[in-house]
C-alpha cells in the first residue's frame, strides 16, 4: 500500500503527535508550589506563572541561604525538557 493510502486510513487527531505530550504535562498548573531541581545543592521554591506547549514560567518565591544566583522575585521560564520539579 501506498504512504498515502496508509495516510488516509489515520483515525483523527492521530495527525497531532503533541497531543501525548501536553496530557502529560498537565499535571503542573498556574499557581502549583513547587521545589525546582530539588536534587540542587540549595533548595529553590516556586510558583507556575504560566504554562504553554513549549515552556512553563516559575517565579521564584523562596531560596535557601547561599543560593548565589536566584533570588525571590526572579522569573524562570523553561522548556519542559528542562523542567524537573517536586511537588510541595
């Protein structure tokens, strides 16, 4: 059979392979408390701010003394890839 034939014979929806991905995904919300890569050295907490296909955005709420980069008021903005987090 023909790619087209096999093409045609696709149920609907199937067209969108991202679709997996933002289930998947969906568990972390607009306003979730989170630790952000909670095997750091220091601990960082955060809220989600924003959330899309492609990134989610933290603001930075609470650092453990000695943190040298983030402050509290700091935005992040990852790529989901990137993003590692446990629940608070």
């Amino acid at each position: 059979m023909s790619p087209i034939g096999n093409q045609s014979k696709r149920k609907a929806g199937c067209g969108r392979p991202w679709a997996a991905d933002m289930i998947r995904h969906s568990w972390l919300k607009q306003g979730d408390r989170v630790r952000l890569w909670p095997e750091d050295t220091y601990a960082k907490y955060a809220v989600v701010k924003e959330t899309d296909y492609y990134t989610v955005t933290f603001e930075i709420v609470e650092v453990e003394p000695g943190e040298p980069h983030y402050r509290p008021g700091h935005r992040v903005k990852l790529s989901w890839s990137q993003v590692f987090v446990k629940m608070e």
